[in-house]
C-alpha cells in the first residue's frame, strides 16, 4: 500500500518581495493524506490564494520544499511543472477563467492538451462527467459566453477533473450562488472527488461550509513568523 501523503510541506517561506523580512506564508510542517478533503479559510489578503499557487507550482518558495505525492515542485524545471500540473493538478478559479468565445468542448479539451488521451474515450469522459454535474451535453458546442453563472461554475468542474488529478484546487467558486445553489454545488463536488478518488484543497472566506470538508486550516497559523506547530 502506497502511504506517501498528497501534500508535504517543510519549512516553506514564500515573500512577493525577496528582500522582505516578513514572509506572506511561513509553514514550518504540512501534510495532507491522500483523499482528504480540506477547507481553507481566512480574511481577504491573508494569503489563501498564494497558498494555493505554491501547491499549483505557480509561485515557488525562497526557502523549503512543497511536495506532492513524492514530487518535489522546486526540483522541476519550469516546463516540468507545467506539465506536471497539467497530467496531476485540476484547478477551479473564482471566476472559473473560461475563455469566453471558445466552445464549451473547446474549453474542456485545452485542459486535456497534455495527458494525450484517446479521443473517443476523452468524448465519452466529457459526457459523462457533464451528466454527473447535470449539464446538458448539448451545450458542449455553445460559446462559454452564454453560460449561465452556474452552468460556467459546473463546466470549470469538468475541465479540472477531465485529466483524473490526483489534486483538486479550488479557489472561493460559491461567491456568486445563492445558498442552495451553492451547497448543490457542493454536494455535487464532494461527490466527484470521492468517485475520483482525488484530495481536495478548497478555499473560502464562507465558514459555512466548513463542515462539508474532512478538515478544516485557518491561513493565519501559517502567517505568523516562527511558527513551529502541524496544522
């Protein structure tokens, strides 16, 4: 049995500006199991975000080491990490960052560039992952512009998870629904990475949530400097 965690983090410092004394995020030690689900959370510009573009391989630390399931990022060449996060990494944004004159299928197929799949088995992935996030498979040829919010909510579900990663990320994707369709939402993404077996990262400032998710990070312990405690 494999026991490597998803995510290791050791004595990781990240700054915007290299020559600041303070740290943004300070990590002394890290670590998710594979499977868990984790929920994020923190006042605006406490560095949820920037948190989860070090675990993208977006930014990279000035010191320390962030590892996912035995890859160390800050051993990757830039296009490594590009590819890595491409076959191993889906990411959710806020604002979903679909390209609006695109096709829904075009959107979903950029995702899938670089895991080189069979293309009659990423069609039938596609449709079945639109059926499971209840969307219309016949809206796989409109231009992502005339999506509804929720519709281009769900379609950002899609193209994360159409590579099968091992990590899911998310970043704040409620802050636009309602409270039902929001926890509709979140059902149906719980649901998905259970079946995919897949560890979930999510941030929001909303703690509502936080009891859907099988733990639960506060940024802030990250913030302070010479923290020396697991989170």
């Amino acid at each position: 049995m494999n026991s490597r965690p998803a995510i290791q983090i050791e004595n990781c410092q990240f700054r915007y500006q290299p020559d600041s004394d303070k740290a943004l995020l300070q990590i002394a030690h890290w670590q998710v199991e594979k499977g868990e689900t984790i929920f994020v959370f923190g006042p605006s510009g406490s560095g949820k975000s920037t948190l989860l573009n070090l675990l993208g391989g977006i930014l990279l630390p000035q010191q320390g080491s962030i590892t996912l399931d035995d890859v160390d990022l800050n051993q990757l060449s830039h296009r490594q990490r590009d590819a890595y996060r491409a076959r191993h990494i889906g990411m959710v944004f806020q604002r979903f960052n679909l390209i609006p004159y695109l096709t829904v299928l075009e959107n979903i197929q950029l995702a899938s560039h670089f895991s080189h799949q069979d293309k009659t088995l990423l069609r039938q992935r596609i449709q079945h992952l639109m059926h499971e996030l209840q969307l219309d498979v016949n809206i796989l040829n409109q231009p992502a512009s005339q999506l509804s919010v929720g519709q281009q909510q769900r379609v950002a579900i899609v193209r994360a998870l159409i590579n099968q990663p091992q990590l899911l990320i998310v970043d704040e994707p409620t802050s636009a629904l309602d409270s039902d369709a929001r926890d509709s939402f979140i059902s149906l993404l719980l649901n998905q990475v259970a079946s995919a077996k897949a560890t979930l990262i999510f941030v929001s400032h909303d703690r509502g949530l936080a009891p859907h998710f099988s733990r639960q990070l506060d940024i802030q312990t990250f913030v302070e400097s010479g923290a020396q405690h697991a989170v």
